[in-house]
C-alpha cells in the first residue's frame, strides 16, 4: 500500500501546522499536501492545549499514525499501519517528547497520579488527577516552564505543592538568582515549598499502584496524593540518525531550514537552526521558534529564490498567577537588573563582549515589549553597566 504527495510535512504539533497554515495561503494544490500525526487529533496550539488551527479540508489528514521509519534515499515514509508516504519534498516537525524519570533511574511514570504533560492526551489526564485530589498534596519534579507553569496551575485549584529541583533557583537556565527569588517569593506566599538541590530517588505505591509518598535523594519522604513531571525533552530524531546530520541533539538546518538532504527541512523543537545574531547553531524549545521556522520552510521550499537565510531573534515567554514575563535575545555575559523588584515592573538585560545581547522584562506595556525586542536586535554597545543599570527601560525605550 502506498500514496505520493508533493509536500509531506512528519508531525502534527505547532510548526506543522503552521507550515500547513503557510502552504495553504501559499496556493498549493489539493492532493498535494500531507500532513501524518501520531496524535489522534489536527495540529493545535500546544501551549494553549485547546485552539484548533483551522486547516483546510482538503489537506490530507493521518492522523493516530506513527511513522516508524524514514528512507531518505528512496524518500520514503514508513507508517505502523504499513502504508508507505512517498514525498517529493518533506518539512520534519517531530518535536520533542517528555523526559520521563525512568531515564533517570526512578520507576513509576506509569501510575495513574503520576503526570507528565506534552499533548492533549496528557493535559486531559493532568485535568482529571488534579480534579480527584481537591485539597490534597502534589509533588512537582523540576523547576523550569512545566513545573512553574503547573504549581501555579494546582495552587490556584486548592493543591498543596511542593516544588523539588536539583538547582539553586528556579528556572536556572534562563532567570538570574534575583529575578527568580521574586517569582519564589510570590510562590511561597502562595504556599509552595521549594525542596532545592535534589533529586527524586523512588516512590512508594498502593496496591492499586498508586504513588502514596516520594522519597529524595537527600533522605526525606513525602505523602502525596498527585506528581507532576516536568524535567525536560528530547528531540525526536530517532527516524534520521545515520541519514540526517544532526546537532545540538537536533537536526542540523541551515538558514533556509534546509537538512543535510536537499528535499528535507526541520522546523520547531526538532531543529538546530544558525541564529544569524549570534553567528551560532541553536535547538530552541519554544512556540515563537517553531512558528517562524515552519513559514519560513514552507517559503524557501515554494519561492527558493526569493526567501533570504531565516534571521531569528530568540523569544520565550511566560504567564503565571497574574504574571507576566518576556525574554529576547540570549542571556550570555553579565546581567544588568534594573526597575522595581519590590513591584511589578522589573527586569534585566546580559551584556556580553560590550553588547546588549538579552533582555527580560516583567510586567511591561506593549510598547515596552517592543522596545526591549529592538534594542536586543539592535546589540548596541554598552560601556558603563551602572548607568545602564540606573536608565533601565528608558535605554531600550530611546535607543
Ligand atoms: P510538537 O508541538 O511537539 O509536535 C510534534 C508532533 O510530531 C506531535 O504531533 C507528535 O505526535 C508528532 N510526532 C513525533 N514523532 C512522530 C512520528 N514518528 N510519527 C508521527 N508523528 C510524530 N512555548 C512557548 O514559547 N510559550 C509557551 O507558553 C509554551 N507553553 C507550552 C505549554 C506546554 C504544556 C507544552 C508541552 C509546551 C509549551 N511550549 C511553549 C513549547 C511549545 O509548545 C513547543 O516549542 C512547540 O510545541 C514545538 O512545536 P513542534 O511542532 O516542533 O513540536
Ligand atoms: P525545562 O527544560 O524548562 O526544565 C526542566 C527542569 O527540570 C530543569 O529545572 C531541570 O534542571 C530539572 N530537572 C532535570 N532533571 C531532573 C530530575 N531528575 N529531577 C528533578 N528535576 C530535574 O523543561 P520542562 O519539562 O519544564 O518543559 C518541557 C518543554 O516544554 C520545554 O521545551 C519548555 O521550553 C516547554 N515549555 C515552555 C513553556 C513556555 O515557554 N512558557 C511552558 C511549558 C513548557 P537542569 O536545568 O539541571 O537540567
């Protein structure tokens, strides 16, 4: 059994259905494009876990349909149901799975309480745990957008949460030790504990095999009625190891999100693209990445001559509580603070090699965003930290 089609486009989740979203404005014909999904559902906005893109019909849909392997050579798809999906050009969106605690060492993943959160069908299980637990105790393992994201989620839902990390602080990767001392502060007025610099070591179950208690790695036990895990992805690769190149753990593109194989691209989580403003390769996780990355694939595939190297500027953002956060650029170098981290209107920017190269900021206007987001583009130079310190927004507002 087998079908052709022009444009295949390997996963289901955001960049393909941006990509989607960008061949239909783009004029292609019907019966030329496939999308194949293992979830049983069309692309969504995952961050939002609910809206629907709105695709149109005449795409072909597989969905439910895992693709088990890849000949790129013969560009061909092989699916679990044994159909092949052969493709003149194909847009790789596979995305990143969920780190689970098995690769860790610890067994449990599978209890019926103990939650992950990647798609839909773990968002309505998440949903479901969190409902039947009113009132009681949740263990969250890991401190970086999942498990922020979530406390405040259970908190708000009548939870009891204690946060576990390896780190200092959370969101380590991103926030500096000030910046995230605000947001703990806020969480522990909340009343979330943070267990910090360990890790989990086992559970205990039930006889219906339920976790009834975490233990750490730093001796303590704790009940609980409810984990959540949220300690990080991994790239789906596996289908093109030994026939892409890949790095970073990704596929390795170049600025036209073209693979080492001409008639493949790599959009979103799954691909180490060059950040022109860096002059470096980067895998990034986040929504605004696979979004641009997917059109401007679809771009360079329709109109080659006219599509430039993709020039992205890095944006990860975040809404918690009543809060509000955006980030451009790269937080290399020296963090700068400035504004009023006893309000609700700060932030920070890293210069590095005398340049402006990230900037945070907490609780802006619209306009403030914007002016952040140029004056990151911009990379001005910066000479005296403390003066920068001292005009805080007013530097990205007037440079
Ligand atoms: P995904 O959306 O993960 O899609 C991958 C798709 O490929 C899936 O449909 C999967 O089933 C399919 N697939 C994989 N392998 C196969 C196979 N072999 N056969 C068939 N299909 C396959 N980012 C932000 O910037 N801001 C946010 O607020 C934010 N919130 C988030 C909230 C949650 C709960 C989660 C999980 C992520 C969030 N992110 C956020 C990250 C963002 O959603 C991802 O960066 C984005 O989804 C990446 O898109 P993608 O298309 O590359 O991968
Ligand atoms: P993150 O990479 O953000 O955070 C993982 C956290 O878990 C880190 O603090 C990590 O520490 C910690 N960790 C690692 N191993 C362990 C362990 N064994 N025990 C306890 N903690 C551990 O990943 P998430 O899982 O939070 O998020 C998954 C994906 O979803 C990411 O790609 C993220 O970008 C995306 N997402 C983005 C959102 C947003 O942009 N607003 C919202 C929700 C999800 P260490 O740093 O030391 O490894």
């Amino acid at each position: 059994m087998g079908r052709a089609f022009v444009y295949v486009i390997l996963g289901g989740g955001v960049a393909a259905g941006y990509a989607a979203v960008e061949f239909a404005k783009r004029g292609v014909s019907h019966g030329e494009l496939c999308i194949i999904s293992e979830e049983p559902v069309a692309p969504y906005e995952r961050p939002a876990l609910s809206k629907g893109f709105l695709l149109p019909e005449w795409i072909e849909l597989v969905l439910g349909t895992r693709v088990k392997s890849a000949d790129v050579r013969r560009r061909k798809l092989l699916t679990a149901t044994g159909e092949t999906i052969s493709y003149k050009f194909l847009i790789i969106a596979t995305g990143a799975r969920a780190l689970k605690l098995e690769e860790f060492g610890v067994s449990g993943s599978e209890a019926e309480n103990v939650c992950y959160l990647r798609d839909l069908a773990d968002a309505n299980s998440l949903v479901n745990v969190m409902q039947s637990c009113s009132g009681g105790n949740a263990i969250v393992i890991g401190g970086g957008y999942i498990g922020m994201e979530c406390a405040a989620s259970l908190v708000i839902n009548k939870i009891n949460v204690t946060m576990v990390f390896p780190e200092a602080h959370c969101m380590a990767r991103l926030f500096t030790p000030k910046i995230a001392s605000y947001y703990e502060d806020y969480y522990q007025s909340k009343g979330v504990k943070f267990i910090k610099g360990t890790v989990l070591s086992s559970f205990e179950f039930d006889s219906s095999g339920k976790v009834t208690a975490v233990n750490l790695r730093d001796g303590s036990r704790l009940p609980v009625d409810m984990v959540v895990v949220g300690i990080g992805i991994r790239p789906n690769t596996s289908l093109f190891e030994g026939q892409l190149t890949l790095e970073k753990g990704g596929i390795k593109v170049n600025g036209k999100l073209q693979t080492s194989n001409n008639s493949i691209y790599a959009v979103g989580d799954v691909a180490a693209f060059p950040v022109k403003l860096f002059g470096e390769t980067r895998r990034l996780e986040h929504v605004d990445a696979a979004r641009k990355s997917a059109k401007h694939a679809v771009a360079a595939i329709l109109e080659p001559e006219k599509t430039g190297e993709f020039d992205y500027l890095p944006f990860f953002y975040s809404r918690v509580f009543a809060f509000s956060w955006q980030f451009y650029g790269d937080n290399a170098g020296e963090a700068v603070h400035f504004g009023d981290y006893s309000g609700s209107t700060f932030g920070a920017y890293w210069i590095s090699k005398g340049h402006l190269v990230g900037s945070f900021l907490e609780g802006g206007t619209k306009e403030e965003y914007e002016a952040i987001t140029n004056a990151t583009r911009l990379k001005p130079a910066v000479e005296d930290l403390a003066e920068l310190g001292r005009q805080g927004l007013n530097f990205a507002l007037t440079v």
